[in-house]
C-alpha cells in the first residue's frame, strides 16, 4: 500500500511541475484537485491527460513526502 502512495503522490509532482513548466509559473502555485491542474492567479486550468506526456519526462530530485 505505501508504494502506491508514493507512487500516486509522486505522479501528482510530476504533474504540477509539468504544467508550471508549460504556464512559466512556479510550481507552488500549481494545485492539483479533481483531475485538474489549476493556477489560480491565472486563471488557467488543465487536466491531468494534457501535461500527462510532458510529466512523464520529468525527473524529480527526490521523491515527495507522503502527507
């Protein structure tokens, strides 16, 4: 069960910081909910399945802490 929480909370960082990478903001103000990735000060929204690519390429430094 741990490796699956930390496979889904590292999927989720990969996520977030694909979509700050596309949006040129940083990755803090990147939240993911339901689905969708969301910059509030922007306004911009995206789903999962559209960053899901670019995600997929990244490589994180360290995996997350599991909240």
């Amino acid at each position: 069960m741990q490796q699956m929480l930390q496979a889904g909370a590292s999927a989720r960082d990969r996520l977030r910081l694909a979509a700050a990478n596309k949006w040129n903001v940083p990755v803090e103000q990147v939240k993911a909910e339901n689905s969708m990735l969301i910059h509030e000060a922007s306004g911009r929204k995206a789903t999962y399945g559209e960053v899901a690519e670019a995600a997929a390429q990244i490589k994180l430094d360290k995996e997350p802490d599991l909240k």
